[in-house]
C-alpha cells in the first residue's frame, strides 16, 4: 500500500526521485516514507535438554506450538524485548546468550525476525492465558506428536543442532557504544 499522507505535517505526499529511487515524500517537510519494517524476536530457551515452546491462543497460528517471542517497541532494544516477552508469555526469568539465527520476510511490512539462545535463570513456566494457553519445557521426541509450528521446528532445530554457538552478547565493547545492542562473533 502506498502512503498517501505525510506522518508529520498532515500534508498530501508525492512520488518524488531520491538517490536514483521513487519515493514518497512530502513537498512541505523534510518527512520521507523509506518503507514500512517490524522486528520480531523469539527465544530459544533451554533447560535439561528441553526448550521452552508456548500453545498460541490467538491468531496468526492460533493452537500451534511456537517459541515465545514478540515484537520490538520502537524504542526497544532486541534483547530487552525478549526478556520481556518470555517473561510476560510464561513467567520465565531468562537471559540472552548469543543470536542463534535470523529470518528475513520482504513484505508489505518487511519483518526481520532474531532468534535468540538465551539461559534460563528462575520461573516454573506458567501461561499467560491471554497470548498463550500453555507452556513448558519439551524434547524433541515430546515434539513429535505436538502441533509444533513449521518455523517453530526449523528454530528448535537450530536449538539442538545449531552448527555454531552463533553471535555472542558483547557487553564490554572495545570501545564505549552506549545505546547499542551488540552481538559479535
Ligand atoms: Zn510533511
């Protein structure tokens, strides 16, 4: 869908040539559409051998078994949001470990999804009854007869399989980088 209104002054947006590329742009304003992105994240959380996988109770994928994860606020740094989701879906203190893979979606709204190994800290997983109506720690012989979402599986794959321990958290950064989220190898 083409924007068709600028989101800081109200004014009507025009197709305008930026570096070489058609833009919509507002003729009053500096206000430029580049597109339209979200971050999702999700948590690949492991105790015993076991990761933590959450029952969907609401739509897109509603009765499949997912991974918890969400949405970055926009002023949300990634791993933030995914303490916070795991939290709020089960009631499970975990931290992240490293970046265990990534999933690029070019759409309507193009969505760059990161997934997280993350250590678990505290909590019984509890549902929040709300997003998800059950959750707990499974093998992947349990998984075999659970409705496990496709990606779900691919992720959960990288969980025990995963060929490396991925991008690791950087939390003294040779140089000071405050604000950063930062993740290296
Ligand atoms: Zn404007």
């Amino acid at each position: 869908m083409e924007a068709k209104f600028c989101l800081a002054c109200g004014r009507e947006l025009e197709t305008r040539d930026i570096g070489g590329t058609p833009r919509r742009a507002c003729p009053s304003c500096s206000f430029v559409h580049w597109g339209d992105y979200s971050i999702g994240v999700g948590a690949l959380v492991m105790r015993d051998g076991k990761v933590l996988l959450v029952r969907r109770a609401q739509e897109p994928g509603r009765g499949y078994w997912t991974n918890p994860g969400g949405y970055a606020e926009q002023l949300e740094r990634i791993d933030e949001t995914v303490c916070r989701e795991v939290l709020e879906e089960t009631g499970v203190e975990a931290v992240v470990a490293s970046v265990a893979a990534v999933r690029d979606q070019p759409r309507a709204v193009h969505n760059l999804y990161v997934a997280f190994s993350m250590d678990y800290v505290a909590g019984e997983p509890v549902p929040d009854g709300v997003e998800v109506d059950a959750a707990g720690f499974y093998s992947p012989e349990e998984m075999e007869t659970m409705n496990v979402a496709p990606f779900t599986r691919w992720l959960v794959d990288v969980a025990f399989r995963g060929r490396s321990e991925g991008l690791t958290v950087d939390a003294e950064p040779l140089v000071p980088l405050p604000g950063y989220g930062l993740f290296r190898r």
